[in-house]
C-alpha cells in the first residue's frame, strides 16, 4: 500500500517527509512529484512503509495533523487513473 499525503508545503523535502513517517515505522519509499514545466513541487506526495499496520497507523494519526504551517491530508493512495486521449480524439471526430 501507498499513502497519499496532500496539503504539503512547498519548501518539503523528501529527508523531512521520511522524518515525519520514521516514527511509525520503516520508510520505503518517498516520492515528491514536481511539476515539469515549473520544476516546483506540487504540494503532495506518496509514501511507502515498512508494512501495513503501520501504514494505517501513521494515516490515522496524521490525517488533518498540522505540519510546516499546513493542516494535512494523509490517506490510502488510490491507484492513478488511466488518461488516455482517445475519449477526446472521439470527441472531436464527430461529425454534427
């Protein structure tokens, strides 16, 4: 499982994020997407622990916790969506 951590700030870093979710057991994996035009942050992330009773932990006890200023939003990450273009392309090629 992945947690999504949402409402961050931008000054984050993935060092301060594993930090935060060390004290509830052993981080995996943490990943900041960036923007890829601007290269800034987008204000959210993904982390992975060691097991899932201690991802489930540390989403109960973060979630809506106030951090760097922000007042977080911390749950179970939900698999990404596939975007295809091929509704839209549809879309367009119809004749009216």
């Amino acid at each position: 499982m992945s947690i999504y951590v949402g409402n961050l700030s931008y000054d984050v870093t993935e060092e301060d994020l594993t930090s935060v979710f060390a004290k509830y057991g052993s981080v995996k994996r943490v990943q900041l997407p960036v923007d890829r035009e601007t290269g800034r942050m987008r204000g959210f992330g993904f982390v992975e622990l060691g097991d899932e009773a201690n991802e489930t932990a540390a989403i109960d006890a973060l979630d809506g916790a106030e951090w760097m200023g922000r007042d977080l939003k911390v749950n179970k990450a939900k698999p990404r969506e596939n975007r295809s273009n091929n509704n839209r392309r549809d879309n367009f090629s119809r004749s009216y």
